[in-house]
C-alpha cells in the first residue's frame, strides 16, 4: 500500500471496493479464470493500472532484502503480483511469489510460454494478448498471476512443506490473512516459533474470522463453488494468531504501518544504517529509471 498499491480488501480503498467500472458480477471476479475466459478485457485494463515498473519497492522490501544480506532470511513467502521484491533486490530463489507475479506468461489454452514484454506490449495498446505460438491455437495469453480456480504453483507446495518447520522466527507483514491455503501458512511453523505480525489492524484470530465464515457459509449454501473450496481450506487450519489472550506464550502484534515497524525493528537490531543504505539506493535507482523512461 505504502508504494500507491491498493490493497484488495480495505473497505473504501481497496480493490474490490473500486471495480464499479468493470461491470464485475462481483469483484473477485476481476481474478477468476472463467470469467476472465469470457470477459479478458476487465483484467487487460486492471493489468495497466497494476504492472511493474509504475512502482518503487518500499522500506518493508528493503528490510526484507536486509535480512537476507544478514544471512537470517530463509524465505520470503508472498502473495503480492506486483514482484516489487525483486526491484527492492531480494534474491529470486528466496523469494516465493504464492500467487504467482507478471514476470512470466502462458496461454491459457495451450499452455505454451510467452515473454511478458509482448503482454505488457499488448495490454498497453489496450489488445488482448493472444497465442503466439501456433494460428490454430489462438487462446488468451494472461501474466503467470494465479487466478481463482488455477492451482498455486508448486513451487510454493515444495518450499512451504520444507521451510515452515525449520522456521524460529516468523515475520508476518501488511495482510488480511483472509486468503487460504496462504492463510494457514501462520499454523506450520513450530509450536515455540515466535511469530510477530506487523499490520494496521489485528487478523488471524479466530475469533476475528466468525463474520467472514459465516459470509462464506451463506455463499455456499448459495452454491458459491469457490466459497465451497475456501471453507474447506479453512477447516484444515488451526488455532490462529493468540495475542491478546492469556495462553498467549509466543504471538506478538505491532499495530501500525509495515514500513514503521520494521524501521523500528531494525533500529532495535542496530540495523538503521544499513537499511537507511537500502533505501537510498533502492529509491535513487527508481527516480533514475522514471527520468530515463521520461526521455525516451
């Protein structure tokens, strides 16, 4: 959000509170494969709003990208598409992009890989990307973002089942924790695993969840196949995020902006050079490549 991205769920600033132009059935819509089959357009014109490029990586990337250089990084699970992580400089193979990111592209019929230059170069122009690669196939190539109905890349299967149970300390940053199976992802570390969320607002409690489950048992009960699927994925978590209760040993709550906290937490660490260093080059880097892209 710090880096002018709308979040997807903030009442009146998020995403799906501002798709009225879209004409969406509802707003998830925008990220469903079989509306996007019938309908690319809405998406197409999403995507201009949303790709790379537009965007500077925020002190919370750079922090993240500290933590590596300091060795203490073992993974960086994300569900944002906007691979903000790797402008800010994080390497690639600590990153997992759970939801997948605009940095590579399939056709959806064919199944067959196309540069994402030619989308963006296509969405641009305001064309829908089509197959390339064969006149027979003529299907709609899409960036490799993972849409509803679509499995989440295995990448994220493989490394999730490894890295959650060696973690000692889990940092969870700026998220609804509304979205599974990325959700549960908080209940596979060990149970003397420290976890600390950073965020505006408390989530990921499960006395927090009732009114969302008690909208998704409505939406199924309507025969909503994916709120069917989400309480399914749901009923596989456990307890949540216990701060604020008195069995509560391990769960810590920084209330607040991300990019506030971390600068705190750095500063606590004796970091604040170092990130400040980040930063700087982080944001001097951006500026250049907007001046560059202004002369062209």
């Amino acid at each position: 959000v710090s880096a002018g991205i709308p979040d997807f769920r903030s009442p009146g600033t998020g995403l799906y509170d501002n798709l009225q132009k879209y004409n969406l059935p509802r707003p998830e819509a925008i990220f469903d494969i079989g509306f996007f089959e019938e309908n690319p357009e809405a998406f197409c014109l999403l995507a201009k709003e949303l790709y790379p490029g537009n965007f500077c990586a925020t002190p919370t990337h750079c922090f993240i990208r500290l933590l590596a250089e300091k060795k203490v990084l073992l993974r960086n699970f994300t569900q944002n598409i906007d691979t903000l992580e790797f402008r800010a400089g994080i390497p690639e193979d600590l990153v997992v992009q759970a939801h997948g990111g605009f940095s590579s592209a399939h056709c959806i019929k064919c199944k067959k890989y196309h540069n994402p230059d030619f989308v963006k170069k296509e969405v641009f122009a305001n064309e829908i990307p089509r197959c390339q690669k064969s006149a027979k196939c003529n299907g709609l190539v899409k960036p490799d973002i993972v849409f509803f109905g679509e499995n989440l890349p295995r990448r994220y299967w493989s490394l999730s089942g490894k890295d959650f149970p060696k973690c000692d300390l889990l940092l969870i940053l700026g998220t609804s924790l509304q979205v599974h199976p990325f959700a549960g992802l908080i209940d596979k570390v060990p149970k003397d695993c420290v976890r600390v969320l950073f965020n505006r607002d408390p989530v990921g409690q499960p006395e927090g969840d009732e009114s969302r489950i008690e909208e998704l048992r409505a939406r199924a009960e309507a025969g909503d196949p994916m709120a069917i699927m989400m309480l399914q994925l749901m009923g596989q978590s456990n307890q949540g995020l216990l701060f604020g209760r008195k069995d509560n040993k391990r769960d810590i709550f920084i209330k607040g902006d991300c990019d506030n906290g971390v600068k705190e937490f750095a500063d606590a660490l004796g970091w604040t050079d170092d990130l400040e260093k980040i930063v700087s080059e982080i944001k001097g880097k951006f500026k250049k490549e907007q001046a560059d892209s202004k002369n062209m």
